[in-house]
C-alpha cells in the first residue's frame, strides 16, 4: 500500500471558518445519488471542513408520483429520496436538488462529476463560465475515451473544458450496495502537486465514510483506467464461465488481465503500476465485475445462447452498450494504429470473439504461449536411466 | 511481470546426452501423481534434456483391484494409472512407480517432493545419504512450518536435512482440474544464483505443459508463501458469504487479505513484494480458493449453520484439518510473541472467529479504521451556504 498518500487515518486540519469548502454534485442518477449520499453525511460530519448545504444537479423531469405529475427535484426536496432513480434510500436533509446546473457551479468549490460519460461535453459548455476560480473537481464517471488518437481520461477533458484540477474517483463499487451502506472500498486519484487549493486529506474526508473506506492515490491514470479496462476481463471471464471452464483457468485469465490493465497503463500514461494491482480501482474492482457484473453475465450468456452481443444488449441490458465490447473495440483500434496488437493478446482475444467471430475456446491457445522446442529433441521414449 | 526470471519462452540450450536429467517424484497421492504425470510428459518431450524414465516413489499399499489384493505399485506399473489416488487418469508408460524411496533418490538429479507434510520429516530421514551430490529439489508441498520461534518453509527444511538446494511450485493448481488438463498457471521459485547445478529454464522446461503455464522467480519464499496464507484469507472470504455480503465487501477482503500476505511475506522473508501480487502463487491462488476451496466452504458453514470448526471439518473434510484455521492459529502465535497483532487485522480476525467466539460481523469494523475526527467538529446542521 506504499502508494497510498492519504487515507481516513489522516484527517486534515480544519480550514478558517469562512473558508470551509462547500461542495455541488454534478449528476443524479443512481450512482450520482448514492455519492451525494456520502457527501451530504460528511458534509454533516464535518462542519469545520465542510459547509452544510450540498447542492446537487438534477436533470429536471416531470415524473408522476402519488398521482399526480411533479418535478424530481421539488419531490427530492420534499422527501429527501430520489425516487426515480436511487428509490427507497433516504438521503440527508442537507442535500439540496437544483435544476440549474450553473447555480451548483457558482456556488461550488469542489464539484464532483457523477454523470454519464456522453453527457460530460454537454454539461461542461452548459459550466463554463460559472466556475469558481479555485475550484477542483473530481470525476467518478467510468470509462475513458480511447480511439486511434490514444487514450482520454474524463478527468483530462474536465480540465480543458473548464480549466481547473480534476481528479478521479474508482473502485470496486456497485451503486446500490453503497446506498444501502454495504461495506466496500474504493480509490481517490488526485495529485496535490498539480497545485490545486484541496488537499488529498480534504478529498479522502469528503468521501470516506464507515462503510465507504477510501485511500488516495497521486496516480489519476491507474485509477481511471483500472474501471474501464476491468470491464474487458470480465468479458473474458464470462466467456470462460460460458465455457464451464475451472476457477483455476478462470483466476489465470483475471491475473493476466490484470497484468494487461497494468502494462496498458504503464504505457500510455505515467501510471505507478502497483496502483493496479494493490489498489481497489484495478484488482478488487476486476475481481467484483468478475463475480457476476453486467459484462461478465452478457458474455457467458452470449457463449452459451450463441445470441448476437446486440441482442444480448437489448435483452438483459435494456438496450444498453455492453462497455465491455465497447471498450475492448476502442482499445483494439488503439493497439492496431500503434502495432501494439501482440502485446495485449488477452484484450485483443475479447475484441476477437466478441467483433470477428472467434471461437472462445481459442482463449486457450492465447493464455499458453507455445513451448519453443530446442531443435534435434528426442520424442520417442528410450529406455535409459 | 518483471519478477518473472524464467517462461516457456526461454527454453534452455540441451545438456551433453550424458548430462541429462533424471527425475525421481517423491509422493504419489492425488497431487503427487498429477505432478508425476506432467513430469512424464515433459521427460519424453524434451528428450535432450530429460531421461525418459521418471521414478515415482509410491508408499506400498494392497488394495483390492479387480477383485483381488493387489500391490500398489504393480497396478501402477501395469495400468500406468494410479487406481487408488487418482483414479480415470492415464499416466505416461515412462513413469515407473517403485516402493523404495532410496531406490529413487539414488537414481535422480531432480528430487520433486509432493507428500503431506507432516510426513517430510520422515520421508527425509530414510533419503539421507542416497542424495545425489549435484541432485537439487523442488518442493510442491502446500503450506509453512510457523510457530513461536518463526516460519519454515518446507524447502528450507528439505535443505537442511538433505544438503541440497530446494525451490518450491506453488499456484492455482486444483489437483484433478490439472490431471484433466483443464488449462492453469503455476510459479517456481527457484533462485539459481545459490550455486544450484541446474538452471531456473530447466526447472521450467521440466514443468510447462501446453495446459500448465508455468513462470519461475527468484523469491522462493513469496511462492510459499502465498500457498499457505492464502487459505486464512479464503475463510475470511467464506465468512462473508455465509454473511451474504455482497461482491463489493468480498473483494475488498480479498484486496486487503493479499495485501497482508505480502506484508508478511516481506516481513519476515526478503520476499519481493510483486510476487504476491502479481503471480499465479498470489494474486491467482487466492482468487481460486475464494472461489469455493475448501476453507472457503466450512467457513461459509460455520456461519451459516452454528457448527464448531471440529464438527464442519468431520462432515465436510473427513476428518481433515482445515487448513486455513490451522494456519490462522499458528499464525497468530508467532505475531503475539512478536507484538504484530495490530499489523495485520485480517489475519488475527480469521483467528479470532474461528477459536475465540469472536462474531464474523465484526469483520467489518476490522476493514474500516476508525475515522479520526477532528476536536470541535460542527456535527449539527447549520444554514450556511
């Protein structure tokens, strides 16, 4: 855990009263909700860091409820429980729903991004303009942009879009379980030496609660990537469980994946390559998708059904894009632009089964590279000692 | 990867014809033969480097065969399946199973060990002063030898007594999943600069088989390591589904299980601390075990059903010992004479709700520090924006 630079074992000092950080969540959708949760209690917890209101950003709908039509936010307002999206959880009182996006924005000194990644370029034009000058914000959107041109964390294009620091937040985190306040850890990437105005500390205080443990890490790559490549493996994984094939075949497949999230953040970014093998954005994160998340239940379906991934999607994931697929062709157009194809054979396998018809046994021949015999061996049996 | 020092891909120059390696298996169970049957395979396909025949020692037994009693070994010899410990399996005709184990130390350069090991000791003493000068071993006993005085690894013990080098194969090996050839990976650890005679790649080449991928490192503790600290984080695991806590808990107990065992292993050995994390023996053993191994499932048992340890492992284990809690136990001694209790949570928890009636859900507080909050922390709403 040597690259861990904060955890709740360090909490910050408190700032000057009138300089306490007052926090707006961008996004409040299932995810967005359960992390305005957490900072909504801590917000609470602690009132010499934090100022109490925390103002969240809902896309503003008319929804009917208790027969009669009203708007998301009044009744997120009234009831404290996003009843469309994040239903039977009450949240605390201290959140406050806003329909105006740039009125979270000017009021908002850390703004944490929970929206979905097609919607971060929409939301940012709608931002500019309204942001405080030492703001920081933090990304907790999955996935990252890759296409022939290379790699694009969601926290990078933040910080074009809106000029100001912004970290990320990963880890082994199913909404729902966090809502109901199972207990899970995950991984804050944020580097202080970027001269931002927050501290780690102050970031690891916002977010880690008793059933929410939370360490930082410097590397915003590792942390960022561990969530989006994990999604090819449990593909590969499925595939495996389609297959029947053993848990000792199914951990190697996750081990040699894991050693391609590393490698592939190792390359294409300054990533600390125990960040994915230590920390809870890449191996705990990998391990729970790998013991029946989305990918992994679509792939061991499209093994055993031999449905097309489309209408996989539209079966068991409402029309949905599988990320993992997703993923694994952005990834792939990647590698081929770059040559790159023959050092991931395992996110390149994923790609080929899923895009060009590969046979899924074949995985097999990719785990075992072939044994280069020595020339001239004896293969038939001799009788010496 | 970069702690891996030999793969198939470095396959070693051949020996002079009169140099080649002979291979004596000691132990013949149901790991034992699956050893010896991959041994058999790789004596006669690399025949450059290999002697064809394979020497099994095979504790003598008369079983009943076919309607009569019968030898062991001239079943074996015979059948070239072991009808008794691995029964369904055809073995390579080179293997030749004898009764007397001086017979086979005598005749071999490469001493495997695959016994139980409580019965290192003895096997040892009848070996002594028929050990090949140059002969070198590799042990595939699962589990160390720890107590007040400190840990042992089985290879260093075969060191003393027999005054050869000994490395160790550890990984996420299911004993019949590798006899049906079921594809996995395993590490050697094997450090050649100890002055052995015969090199890291032919430990390798001696292994590999197209459905048994095989690394080799130089930190030999670390493999062992991770072979028998694995089982107490995979009742931690089993604790939490007899729980029904969801994937998110399970792999962070994962996460922090494999983060104790390379602290222990770095502690107490020179061990590298990627090996843990990033190695069949590690990362890929630990995530087989949690999978439903067998510490896995009594503890699951133990919460589920209120049994005593003693009474899961007669049902369950016939008798056997659970491996987990045993090692959890001796563990736990060494750390109290050490004063390191503190220094790994996980392990004294597993030790605690197995023998001190400790509840499994106080696990949770185990996971999550305390959070130190700061003095004269406003708790209270306020209205402040």
């Amino acid at each position: 855990m040597s690259t861990t630079i904060a955890t709740s074992h360090n909490f910050p000092p408190a700032p000057p009263r009138n300089k306490r950080l007052s926090i707006g969540i961008i996004g409040s959708g299932n995810w967005g909700t359960a992390i305005a949760k957490i900072c909504g209690e801590n917000a609470r917890a602690h009132g010499n860091h934090f100022r109490s209101k925390v103002r969240m950003w809902v896309f503003e709908e008319e929804i009917e409820y208790k027969g009669e039509k009203r708007k998301l936010t009044e009744i997120f307002n009234e009831t404290h429980e996003n009843v469309k999206y994040l239903p039977g959880i009450p949240c605390p009182s201290n959140i406050l729903a806003i329909p105006d996006v740039r009125e979270v924005t000017r009021k908002s000194d850390v703004l944490v991004f929970v929206v979905p990644h097609q919607f971060v370029d929409r939301v940012c034009e709608q931002m500019k303009g309204f942001v405080r000058p030492n703001a920081v914000a933090i990304s907790c959107i999955k996935g990252v942009a890759v296409n022939k041109q290379g790699v694009k964390l969601y926290s990078e294009y933040i910080t074009e879009r809106l000029g100001i620091y912004c970290g990320v937040l990963s880890g082994a985190n199913v909404a729902n379980e966090v809502a109901r306040e199972d207990f899970c850890e995950t991984t804050i990437g944020y580097n202080p030496d970027l001269g931002t105005s927050v501290s780690a500390e102050m970031m690891v205080a916002l977010f880690d609660r008793p059933y929410f443990s939370v360490a930082a890490v410097k590397d915003v790559a590792g942390v960022a990537l561990g969530g989006a490549l994990k999604n090819i493996v449990s593909m590969a994984v499925g595939f495996a469980d389609g297959l029947e094939w053993g848990g000792n075949t199914k951990s190697a497949i996750m081990r040699r994946g894991l050693l391609e999230m590393q490698k592939f953040a190792t390359m294409f970014f300054d990533s600390d390559p125990r960040t994915m093998v230590e920390q809870s954005c890449g191996i705990a994160d990998l391990v729970t998708s790998c013991l029946g998340g989305r990918n992994n239940r679509c792939a061991e379906a499209f093994v055993k059904t031999g449905k097309s991934l489309q209408q996989l999607e539209k079966e068991l994931l409402g029309g949905q894009v599988l990320q993992g697929a997703a993923t694994a062709a952005d990834v792939h157009e990647l590698l081929t632009s770059r040559d790159l194809v023959k050092e991931f054979p395992l996110f390149t396998t994923v790609y080929r089964i899923a895009y060009e018809g590969m046979k899924p046994e074949g995985m097999i021949q990719v785990l075992q590279p072939p044994v280069e015999e020595s020339e001239n061996e004896f293969t038939t049996e001799t009788n010496d000692d």
